[in-house]
C-alpha cells in the first residue's frame, strides 16, 4: 500500500489497491504469476502477471517500496515479467498507467514500453489510463 500511496488525491478514480485484503492478494497470487523483490528478509517490490494469448503477458500492480525505489528492484521485476513472457511465447508485455502519473509514462517509456491507447473507467467520459506495449524480441530456435 506504501508503494501506491503516492497516487491518493492525484488519480482519479482511486487506485484498485485500496481495495485489496490479505484474503484478495492472497487469491491474487494463485489466480495470477507474481514476482517478489526482496532485499535480504524485506520484502521491497511485488509484480503480478496475467497472460492473454495470443500477444500479451498484462503487468499489474508493479511496486516497489518507496525506500527501493531507483535501485533497479522495478527493472528486475519487469525482466522476470519478460522472462515469463518469452517462456510463454507471448510476444509483448501489456501494462496500464493513469493519465495523470506523467513520471510513469516516463520510466515505462525508458524501459521500452510505448503508448499503444487511452482508455477510461467505467463511468468516466474522459481518459483515465493509457494503455503501454512492449513489444520483446522474437525467440530464435
């Protein structure tokens, strides 16, 4: 929760993370691929991948505690996403970032992801999210 708490009265709606419970995680990461960063016993990042063949691995929830944050945990994280991916032969990752978190479309953009979409919420006339792509290299074999 620390990870996303930076979003609270920026984004609109709220992030999906205020609704999730031990129980909802706990769910989360049997329906779902997750990915833990540690550093040492401390658990500093988390990723949860779900496919969608023929083309994508989709990335959600991404985060990195605040105290992690610059020091590669969120590259690591997604390597293990593409990783995943490239097992799967699915030949993109998938992801989506609010419109207003500007400094993600960056970062994500610097990790090779491009905008491929905006999008909105159920319920909003506007764009709430824009969706990224990034496309991998093809498997040689």
């Amino acid at each position: 929760m620390s990870a996303f708490a930076y979003m609270d009265g920026r984004i609109d709606p709220p992030s999906s993370a205020h609704r999730l419970t031990l129980e909802s995680l706990a769910q989360k990461a049997k329906d779902e691929i997750c990915f833990l960063a540690t550093d040492e016993d401390a658990l500093i990042g988390c990723i949860f991948c779900r496919p969608e063949p023929p083309s994508f691995l989709y990335v959600g929830k991404l985060a990195v505690s605040s105290s992690a944050q610059g020091k590669g945990a969120g590259r690591a994280l997604l390597a293990k996403a593409e990783e995943e991916a490239t097992q799967r032969q699915l030949p993109s990752l998938r992801l989506e970032t609010r419109i207003e978190l500007i400094e993600n479309h960056k970062r994500f953009a610097s990790y090779g992801f491009r905008k491929s979409a905006d999008r909105s919420h159920p319920g909003y006339d506007r764009v709430t999210f824009i969706e990224m792509i990034k496309d991998l290299q093809p498997v040689n074999g």
